[in-house]
C-alpha cells in the first residue's frame, strides 16, 4: 500500500436532470478520521451513507466536505389572484382619494402578499433519487481525487522519512565509532574520575570504591541505547515500505527515538558524543514533525 499524507483538496462538479452540483473536500491532521459534511436543507438524508463511504477510502484526518447545489430551469407558473388585486386597488384608491395622496403604481400592489402566486413544478420522486444518486457518484469521484493527492504527497514525505532516517543511522554509526567508547578512553575516565575521589578522601574503602568504579562503568556505556537505535531505524524503514495508515505507529516510534536519544546525551562521557547526541536529537524532531502529517 502506498503511504499517505492527511492533507488534500479536491472538488467535482456536475448536473442531473434539473440540478447541477459541485463537491469541496478538504483534510488536514487529525487523530481519527473525523468527516463534517455541509449539506443544503433537504438533503441531510445523505449523511450517513456518505461518512460510510469516506470510511471505506480513508483511514485518518479530518475532513470537510461541502456540497453546493442550484436548481437550473425549474418549470415555473404564475398566476395573479384578479379578484384580491381589484379589492386592494380599490380600498387604495379610495384612501389615496381621501388624504389626497398620489395614486399607487400597479407593481407596487402586485407585491403584496397573496395577490400573486409563483410555484415550482414538483419534482418527481424518480428525478429526485437520480439527483441523489449522481451526488452520491460525485463524492464517491471527489474521495478518489483527495485520495490520489494524499498518496502523492505521501510519496514525498516518505523521500523526507527516510533521509532522515539515513541521517539517524550515520549519527549511530559515528556515536559507536566513537573514540569516546572505546574501553581505553573509557578506563581513562574511570582512572581520573577514581583518582579524583581518592584525592577528596585517602582512606576511601576499596569496596566502595569498586562499587564506584562499576557504577561510572555503566553509566557511560550507551550500548542499549544504540542497539536500539539501529532496531527503531528498521522498524520504522519496514513501515515506510509497509506504507497505508502507519501513521500512529510511526508516532509512536518517534517517541521511542527521543527517549534513547535522551538518555544518551545523559549517560555521555565525552563532548564529542554528546555533540552526536544533540544532532541527534535535532534529527528525531524532524522526523516527529513530518511523521504528524502521515496517514
């Protein structure tokens, strides 16, 4: 399956006997998949069989829809109501007569409520389900368009993923490398670090202070944390290549890289690794941030 961006647009348009349509769709982010449709008053029937539909194509984002609907050449009858226009033309006159007052234009009394009649030839029910039916194919094309454009940006975050992923993993092999871990730079450390506790206390016990030693011994040793570094580069590589809705996976494992990240700039002895350790981390806050786009 291919990998997929939450963010998109598209839009469809068409008609159906009398009706012509037009369909915006817009995702962004989200934890879930969250579909809010806007549709004209009548029409909200439509609702649940749509969401299902989104359901069936994507996975995660949210995502609005509009539907925009006109009726276009709708048979039309006017009929003017003689008998209430001449009572009113009538009662006018006679008022305008008594105060005086310029006589009423006639379109002026054609507005008045009840003296004309405008009224829309009804649809028929089969007209109406092939209306609906025709939105329905038109969303159904809309979902298709925001899912290829998804998938194309998808494409390109996951180009993004894996450089920094490469970045991730040439920053392990440098902080394995590095001369800071070698168990002469190590035992270096531990002998002025010892030496220094010695010069505090001279009669310090040669227990505690192998106990000491063991202790600094350890905490300088990052061979967990890059272990696992290199697991989490395959693993989140093996998703990438998965693709389709990995997106909560691949969060989860950024948070996974800042926390050995984290504890390797805590347990480095050296500045050289812990200048290793905050590129590091620089790089797995990219990949978190790139990683909240992902489907």
């Amino acid at each position: 399956m291919a990998l997929a961006s939450m963010t998109g647009f598209a839009r469809t348009q068409g008609t159906s006997g009398a009706w012509s349509w037009a369909w915006e769709l817009k995702s962004v982010n989200g934890k879930g998949l969250d579909v809010r449709l806007r549709l004209p008053g009548g029409w909200e029937g439509l609702e649940p069989g749509l969401k299902q539909i989104a359901s069936r194509v994507l996975a995660r984002g949210n995502v609005n829809a509009n539907l925009s609907l006109a009726r276009t050449d709708p048979d039309v009858s006017v009929r003017v109501n003689e008998d209430v226009l001449r009572a009113v033309a009538l009662s006018v006159r006679r008022i305008a007569a008594d105060l005086d007052a310029p006589p009423v234009r006639l379109e002026s009394l054609l507005g008045l409520k009840g003296v004309m009649e405008i009224t829309e030839a009804e649809e028929s029910e089969a007209e109406r389900r092939a209306a609906e039916a025709a939105v329905v194919t038109g969303f159904e094309q809309a979902l298709a368009d925001l899912a290829a454009m998804r998938a194309q940006e998808g494409a390109a975050l996951g180009i993004v993923l894996n450089e920094r992923l490469d970045g991730i993993a040439a920053l392990t092999a440098a902080a394995e490398a590095n001369p800071a871990r070698q168990p002469e730079a190590i035992r270096a450390k531990l002998a002025e670090q010892v030496r220094t506790l010695i010069g505090t206390n001279p009669n310090f016990d040669p227990d505690r202070l192998h106990q000491e030693a063991l202790l600094l011994a350890s905490k300088v040793d990052v061979r967990e944390e890059l272990d696992r570094l290199v697991a989490h580069v395959a693993a989140a590589r093996a998703m990438l290549g998965e693709g389709g809705a990995v997106g909560r996976r691949l969060d989860f494992l950024a948070q996974e890289f800042n926390r050995e990240t984290n504890t390797l700039c805590s347990k480095a002895n050296d500045v050289s690794l812990t200048a290793i350790g905050l590129e590091l981390k620089g790089l797995v806050e990219q990949f978190r941030e790139q990683v909240q786009n992902i489907e």
